[in-house]
C-alpha cells in the first residue's frame, strides 16, 4: 500500500473558502463530486478521492447508489492512517437512494455507507431525490417501474423523520435535501423538527435556477452545485439534442482566455462566487487540482459576473426520467415549473 502524503503544489486548505450553515458549521466551498457517470471504475474514483485529499479537498460528496462507497472507504481508511489529516478536517456527504425510503430503511441505508465509508459518522445526509421510485442501475431514460409513484408528502414525511433520527443519534451532524423543488420544500420546512441544512441541485451557467436559489439562500438552506460545469461526461442517456454546452459558450471561453484557463474553471470560480458550493467530479489531477486552485486565484470581475449572469438558458441536464410515475408523462411534471406540485 502507498502511503499517503500531502501534495507540495497543493492548496492550504485554510486557504479555502468555506460556508456558514444554520447551525453555525463551517463547510468547504467546494467539494469533490463521486459520480463515475458509468465512465469511470470504482477504483478510478476511490484514487481520485485520495489525490484531491493530497492537494487540499477537504469535502467529499459521495451516494450510496454510486457504487463506490467502499472503494472510496478505503480510500479515506489510508488518508485517515497516514497520521496528517484527522476526521474532524474532512467534509464527508452521503445520500439514501430512493429503493430505501420509509421507516427503518433510512437508518440501515446510513448504516450501510458509515460502514462502506469506514466513518462513525456523516457531516451531511442527504435523501437523493424526492421520489421512492426504484430503477435499474444503466436503464434507458424510458425505463419505468411498474411500483412507480408521485411525491405524495406524508410519505416524505415518514423518511424525513428518520433523517431527523439520524441526527438525534449523532450518526449524521446534518440533513438536507436533493433534487427538490419550491412546492415541496415549502412543505418540508413547515413540517420539518430539523430544517435540511443543504439542498443539493443542478446548477451551472447555462441553468442557474435563481428563484429557487434565493429561496434556498433566504431559507437558510446552502446550495450545493451538482454538475457545475455542465456534466460533459455524464451518461449518454441523459443527453439530449436540446441540451447546451457551458464551456462553449462564448462569454465563458472569452473569461477563460483573458485568464489563461480552461472554460471549467470559469464555470467553478461562478459558481464558488456565487455562494452556492460546486462539486465538480474529475479523475485527472489537473483538472480537480485546478479546479481548487480556482477557488484561491483572483475572483472574477464584476463585469465578469454580470456578464455569465445573462447566459442562462433554463437548460436542466438532468432531467430524471426515469422517476416518472405513469405513461405519455413529459420530465418537467418531475419539476412543478407552474408552482404547484404536479398531482398524482
């Protein structure tokens, strides 16, 4: 086995930035995304989550249903043994995944990803997506489950309260929410003991979501980017034809040249600056570490920022399909665009 050791180009983690949740804690802003996109193996992963630790990540986003989770346990066992980073500087998410919703199931699902993880706890835990509808892992965007069904609250609800259970058990220190919506936030926090800390959602350039960013942000609740720079190695199932490409943009490859970057890192400073928290995924050392080094470089401009603010296209790449509950439905009945959550 390799001993781990810190990078000598890395970044000083105090350097950083980092955001202030509702309970006062202090999390990175910006973590290390896990998510393979069906490219990468597991071990490809679990090695980058070593070689960002090397150059000064300190958050780490992981999701049971990404299939790694031991492997980055691992990963983490040796970065923990190596004696120069203890558990109290690292920032570790998990999510449950919708096969394990209810009462009881939310609890062994933690179980199983402290246990995969090799963690007594998690700093955050988030449920994945709204709906409890299970699919196979690789399906087509067609796939529908025969047990399919809408968000129906009570039954949120129920898994929201074993949420709240792992954090009175001090196996989690804070809770949060996934692929949410206005509609259905405004029902959790009023029925909520323990309001989701972070809402983790799709923002880029090209989809910036700024009502529900404000709501999150005027909530108290922290936005965590997924796909901060517009997911060029998601799967191919979730491409379609309509979809744009941020790093393509003109006003972002313009930034980028002025700077002498790539148009990723472009997208990552926004994000960071912003105030939402990116996590972007690589498995090259140059992109993830230049995607850290983006967060200590000099900000953008104002010009800068009001500039990539006009090139939102409303262009949502992951549209989630497969959660779709009966037949002839169209993806956007997943997102209550007119406000109101789409009924059964």
């Amino acid at each position: 086995m390799e001993k781990f050791t810190l990078a000598p180009d890395g970044v000083n983690p105090a350097a950083v930035p980092a955001r202030t949740l509702c309970t006062g804690a202090r999390i990175p802003a910006i973590g290390l995304g896990t998510f393979g996109s069906d490219r990468f193996t597991p071990a490809q992963v679990a090695a980058a989550v070593k070689g960002a630790v090397s150059v000064g990540y300190r958050h780490i986003d992981c999701a049971s249903v990404y299939g790694n989770e031991p492997q980055i346990g691992a990963a983490l066992g040796e970065v923990l043994d190596g004696g120069s980073i203890t558990r109290q500087d690292l920032w570790i998410t998990s999510k449950v995944w919708n096969d394990m919703h209810g009462k009881g199931d939310v609890l062994l699902s933690c179980a199983r990803s402290l246990r995969d993880l090799r963690l007594d706890y998690l700093d955050l835990y988030l449920v994945h997506w709204p709906f409890p509808n299970f699919h196979a892992p690789g399906c087509d965007v067609t796939s529908r489950s025969p047990d399919a069904r809408p968000y129906i609250h009570d039954e949120f609800m129920k898994t929201w309260r074993q949420m709240e259970r792992l954090v009175e058990m001090r196996l989690v220190r804070h809770i949060g929410t996934s692929n949410m919506t206005i509609p259905k936030m405004k029902l959790l926090l009023r029925d909520a003991r323990i309001q989701p800390a972070c809402n983790e959602m799709e923002l880029h350039p090209h989809f910036q979501q700024p009502e529900f960013f404000h709501f999150c942000t005027d909530h108290g609740i922290q936005p965590i980017g997924f796909c901060p720079i517009g997911s060029p190695t998601r799967p191919d199932r979730d491409k379609t034809e309509t979809d744009s490409v941020d790093i393509d943009d003109p006003v972002v490859k313009r930034i980028a040249v002025r700077l002498g970057v790539h148009p990723a890192v472009v997208c990552v400073k926004w994000a960071v600056q912003r105030g939402q928290i990116p996590i972007p995924f690589s498995v090259h050392r140059n992109e993830y570490l230049g995607n850290l080094q983006s967060t200590v470089s000099p900000p953008l401009t104002d010009e800068d920022m009001q500039a990539l603010a006009k090139i939102d296209k409303g262009c949502r790449l992951i549209k989630g399909q497969v959660f779709l509950w009966k037949d002839n439905q169209s993806w956007e009945d997943l997102w209550d665009g007119d406000g109101e959550i789409t009924p059964p």
